[in-house]
C-alpha cells in the first residue's frame, strides 16, 4: 500500500434505521483523527424488508443530527461498498464494533471488502460504553412497543420516530 495516500476521509456505512446515539458518537470519534466523514446509507444485500425509514428519510435525519459540522457528508448507496468508496476515493471504512456478538459479521465484511478492494482498510472503533448495547432494531422494537428511548436517539428523530410509529398504527 502507498504511504503518501492521503487518509483523512473515512466512509461509515450502516442501516442507520434510524441514527441512534451510538451512530452519533462513533461519528465524533472519527472525526477526531479524519477530516471528513461520509456518512453512507446503504442496503443490507440480504436485506428483504423495506425498514421502518425509508433511505431517503434516513439521510435526511441523518442531516438533521450533524447539521453546522460540515466535516459530515451524507450520502446514500446502492451496491457495493466498496464501488462506493472508490467513486469517492476513500480508502477507509469506519465501523462500530459493540461487543463480541458484532465481531464475526464485521470481520467477515471487512475480509470481504478488502478481497474485494485490496485498498480499502477498515477500521473498528469501540463505543462509549453507555452505547455497547444499543441497536437500531432493538430503539424500533421499544419505541413500537410504548418504551422511552429519549436516551438512546438524537432529539430529532425521537420526533420523527413517534411520529412514525403513531402514522403506522
Ligand atoms: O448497519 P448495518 O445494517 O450493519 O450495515 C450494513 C452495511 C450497509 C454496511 C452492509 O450491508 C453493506 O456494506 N452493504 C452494501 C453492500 C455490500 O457491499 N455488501 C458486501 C459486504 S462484504
């Protein structure tokens, strides 16, 4: 790998089905030693169901938490990561990794991207640890079910996440 590659801008993938405090914080982090962070919405390939948000509301929501950083682009994806990454000449991947649950699927996708695009590096931060067990899926099921999660999401999308729920039912 070249050593005058220039690293300073970092890709973060995810659902982000919708943001959490969690996405928030491993935003931060990275922009502590990166210059600018795309936050990318993207697909699970095997993923069959639509999700509560669509992608468009998550990029917009997404907008709405990092709004006056402008070191924190948005963007959504469709295909590859790593096509993605290169169309935006970023060779690195930023990842949460929680706990030891997360660790098999995240090496087996950070493997498979760099076979994929040896020139991609990806990178595992670990949360705040008030964070260490929160998900996406986990803030849906709760806040479906009548629980607070004011702790665990940005102000902004507990709005827009009540509201939601309250349109579904
Ligand atoms: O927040 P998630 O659901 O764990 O994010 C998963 C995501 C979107 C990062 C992953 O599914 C992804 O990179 N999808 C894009 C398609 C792709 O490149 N798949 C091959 C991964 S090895």
């Amino acid at each position: 790998m070249s050593s005058n590659r220039t690293r300073r801008s970092a890709i973060y993938p995810g659902s982000f089905d919708p943001i959490t405090n969690g996405h928030e914080d491993i935003v931060h982090r990275t922009l502590d030693f990166c210059d600018r962070v795309i936050v990318a919405v993207g697909h699970r390939a095997t993923q069959q169901k639509q999700g509560l948000f669509t992608i468009a509301e998550r990029v917009e929501l997404i907008e709405e938490v990092f709004r006056g950083e402008p070191r924190v682009e948005v963007a959504a994806f469709s295909g590859l990561l790593v096509d993605f990454a290169r169309e935006r000449g970023v060779h690195l991947i930023v990842r949460g990794l929680r706990a030891v649950s997360d660790f098999e699927y995240e090496f087996q996708m950070a493997l498979m991207n760099r076979d994929l695009n040896p020139d991609i590096e990806t990178l595992f931060l670990a949360p705040d640890a008030r964070y260490s067990y929160l998900s996406a899926s986990l803030v849906r099921e709760i806040a479906s079910l009548g629980g607070d999660v004011s702790e665990f999401v940005p102000s902004v999308v507990l709005g827009r996440l009540l509201n939601k729920l309250s349109e579904a039912s």
